[in-house]
C-alpha cells in the first residue's frame, strides 16, 4: 500500500514544471489569396511564459495548418512570431524547388508575422498572409 502511495505522488507531482493553459490554434496560410500547399507553421513565444515545447504544425494541400505542442493540440496561450517554412521538396527536372514566398517568413530574425494565442480568437485571427 505505501508504494502505491508514494508511486501516485511522484506521478502526481509531475517534472516539477506547471502546465501551461493550451488553446486550439489553426488558420490558413496563403500568398496572394492562393493557398500554400504544403510547409511548416512555427510558433515562437515572446513573453517570459519558460515553455520549452516546439509549438508548430503542417501545412496541407488547402493551405489549411493545426498547431500542436507536445503532443497536444494547440498552443499556450501568449504572444508570438510566427514562421512558416516551404516544403523544399525536389522538382524532379534537376532544378532547384522554387520558394512560393518571400524567404524573411522562415527567418525568426526577419518575420514580420506575429499574434496572440488566445482562448476566443476572432474568425481568421491565425490566418498568415504572405507575399513574394
């Protein structure tokens, strides 16, 4: 009996680290009002809220992406950059993939990207307009 009671309270106490409150966070991403069809959504935190969890989600084929943080759906709520990654998958005629937008988006030094995870965001609010 006492091992069970002190396996459940070692279990109960976890690594020692809260958890953070975790909202859903999905949108589109799209470049002159067409989709991107494939890629990464990568969040990074601005405020001091210590998670140490990657924070991102792929983008489908609808330009559609669904953020996950360790192993669960969404992101702690707070304030982020945001970046989005192209898949540089290979043509197959020996050139180069070509970058469907401007290369500053998958820079976290250079994008310009940024919101609020939040737990009632408007309609769009985590959509990601980008440009060439």
């Amino acid at each position: 009996m006492c091992i069970v009671v002190v396996l459940w309270a070692a279990l109960g106490a976890g690594c020692g680290k809260p958890s953070l409150p975790i909202a859903p966070v999905s949108g589109k991403v799209t470049v002159d009002n067409q989709p991107v069809t494939s890629g990464q959504v990568t969040l990074i935190p601005q405020d001091d809220k210590n998670h140490t969890d990657l924070s991102a989600g792929t983008i489908d084929e609808h330009g559609v992406y669904k953020i996950s943080t360790g192993g669960s759906d969404g992101a702690p709520l707070g304030k982020y950059k945001v970046t989005v990654t192209a898949s540089m998958l290979p043509t197959g005629d020996g050139k180069p993939p070509s970058q469907p937008f401007n290369r500053k988006f998958g820079d976290a030094n250079q994008t310009t990207l940024q919101f609020e995870v939040v737990n009632s965001p408007a309609a769009g609010a985590y959509d990601l307009k980008l440009t060439k």
